[in-house]
C-alpha cells in the first residue's frame, strides 16, 4: 500500500514538472516568435534603397524573419501537439486507473456483501435452531406440566380418599366410645 502512494506521488511530480517544462517551453517559444514578428516588423518599415524602397538586402532579412517566424511557429505547433498528446496520455491513464480502482472497490464490494449473505445465512440457520430447541423444550414443559397434573390429580384424588377414611374411621371411633359407654352403662345398671 505504502509502495502505491510512494509511486502516485513521483508520478504526480513528474506530471507536475513535465507541465511546468511545457509551460516553460511554450511561453519560450512564444516570447521568441513575438522578437521575431517585432524584427519582421522592423525590416519591414526599412526603406534603405536609393529610391526609397527595400534594398536586397532588407529583402533577404524579411524572408530570413519570416523563415525563422515559420520554423518557430512549427515548432510551437509541435509543442503544443506534444503537450495535447500528453494530456491525452494523462487522462487516458487517469481514467485506466479510475476504472481500476472502480473494479477493484466493485470487487471489494461484492466480497463484502457476499460474506455478509453467509453470515445472514448462518444467523438464519442458527434461529431455526433455537426456534427447534425452544419448540422442544416447550414440549417437554407441556408434557411436564401434563404428567404434573396428573401426579396433582392422583394427590387430590388419595387426598380426598384419606380424607373420607379418617372421617369414617372418627365416625367409627365415635359410635365405638357411645356403645362402650352403653355396655359399661348398662353393666353399672345391672
């Protein structure tokens, strides 16, 4: 990662000199080319012949003006093709790299939701498996509850019965103490 930024950034320095290099060059060019029209201009208002005209020899400094305003206009003009087919190169390659960097954060995206589809997955499986445990364990609770009922009736039921027999059993007392108490009644009365 560290190398990455290290060469974006001598990359981005070296575009940054190659287009003040241009710069340079161009408004070189250019100041050469405005010399060259000012002299043009100059050989051009001599009128150093014994009429009054241009003499051969302000002729041949014309054209020789006007051949260097030629060679310096073509090679403003190759300069500045230079630096189209540069900047072409520049934004061609900016845009490689941004369709780069767009693959790999679709790449990166993707991974990214397809890991988190696994773990919704996984969490959906792990639901139906507390939901199955927690269906279970409420079956047991029902069946607890119903077996506990039942014990609960069963309890209820003897409950009642011992309660019936220990009042059958106090009758009994009962009625055996008042027939005790006859018999010893009627042996004192005899």
């Amino acid at each position: 990662m560290m190398k990455k930024i290290l060469a974006m950034a001598a990359l981005c320095l070296w575009f940054a000199g190659a287009q003040a290099q241009e710069q340079d060059k161009l408004t070189e060019l250019m100041s050469e080319r405005e010399q060259l029209v000012l002299e043009y201009q100059f050989y051009n208002q001599q009128n150093s012949n014994f009429w009054g005209k241009k003499s051969k020899k302000d002729l041949l400094s014309i054209i020789e003006t006007l051949k260097k305003i030629i060679n310096t206009d073509s090679e403003l003009i190759g300069a500045i093709k230079e630096a189209s087919i540069r900047k072409v190169a520049e934004s061609t390659v900016e845009i490689q790299r941004e369709g780069k960097i767009t693959v790999q954060d679709q790449r990166i995206v993707s991974a990214q939701i397809a890991e988190l589809q696994g773990q919704i997955k996984t969490l959906q499986s792990n639901i139906k498996k507390r939901e199955r445990v927690i269906k279970d364990l409420e079956v047991q609770v029902a069946e607890s509850s119903e077996l506990r009922y039942g014990k609960d009736k069963v309890i209820t039921v003897l409950a009642g019965a011992s309660f019936v027999l220990l009042l059958y059993a106090v009758f009994l007392q009962v009625r055996l103490n008042r027939s005790t108490t006859k018999v010893r009644k009627k042996k004192a009365a005899k």
